[in-house]
C-alpha cells in the first residue's frame, strides 16, 4: 500500500471556477441551503443581537397575543440570504470588489419550526469600465411554498482581468 497524500487544508475547501462580472447571467440562480429554524437557532439569534423582546423567545406570550408560536425576527429571516451559504462568494473570490447594498421586505411571518428555502436570482448586471454591478433578487420561501421575504443584494465586482500576450 502507498502513502496517503500529505495532508492538505485547500483540499477541504469549496473551489468552483472562478467567474467575473462578464460571466453572469440575467436569471441565474443560486439555492442557498434550507433550514428549519428551531428554538435553539432562536436563541443564538436573540444572544448575538441582543434583541430581547418576548415576542421572539417567549412561546407564551405569543399565544396570548394570537400567534401559534415565537416569531422570527426580521432579521433572522434575512440572514438566511447571506451569500456564503452557498456558492456565490466561492465564485467570485478573485473577483468581487465589494457587498454594496442589501434590503428586504417581510411579507409573512416565520416561526419556530418553520423551514425557510432562500435563494438569489441573478436580476441586475450594470458594466463598468473595469468592474461590474451584479444585482441578485433574494427570497426566501417556507415549507408551505409561500413567499415570506423578497429583497436585493448588490455586489461589485471586477470585469475578467484582459490577457497579455
């Protein structure tokens, strides 16, 4: 038997092809993982925030208000946008130049238990002479398929390097 192969950390890591501004493409999409947001997850977000209102980790006075359970906070809902929950960032690492902007629109609520399925669609590409805006629509579905939050991000990247000769 041979020797394993030395052991090698870049071997662990994601490397797709490397791709700038010219190499997206209006419609594109890229499936973030899904995730069910639990009680535990509920409690990380309420420690790393520091949003300690009842309405998203007392389970009781959700149900005295008339809410089946505690509430996500919006911004635990957009968070599960963040493009390095998938490949994007992997994609782009020599070629991104900044994370310009980021909005979103809560249009359900999310609670315990739900399982969210976000995504980014490709629906802006805006050229520069040496970089490129890239626009991606972001949503985020629930287990029941509806729509509970849409958005953008705008991300600036660099144009493909021209090749000398």
């Amino acid at each position: 038997m041979s020797d394993p192969p030395a052991f090698d950390p870049r071997r662990h890591r994601l490397v797709p092809a490397q791709r700038w501004f010219e190499d997206f493409v209006v419609g594109e999409t890229f499936a973030l993982p899904s995730r069910t947001l639990t009680e535990a997850i509920f409690l990380a977000f309420q420690a790393a925030s520091g949003d300690n209102h009842p309405i998203h980790y007392d389970v009781e006075y959700c149900r005295s208000r008339g809410l089946p359970g505690m509430l996500a906070h919006g911004y635990q809902v957009a968070i599960q946008t963040a493009a390095g929950a998938g490949l994007f960032p992997h994609m782009v690492e020599e070629s991104l130049k900044a994370f310009l902007e980021q909005s979103s629109r809560f249009l359900r609520p999310v609670f315990a238990g739900d399982t969210v399925y976000p995504a980014l669609t490709v629906d802006e590409l805006a050229p520069n002479r040496t970089t490129g805006v890239v626009g991606l629509r972001s949503t985020v579905h629930n287990q029941r398929g509806e729509l509970v939050l849409e958005g953008r991000h705008r991300y600036l990247l660099r144009r493909r390097p021209a090749q000398t000769g």
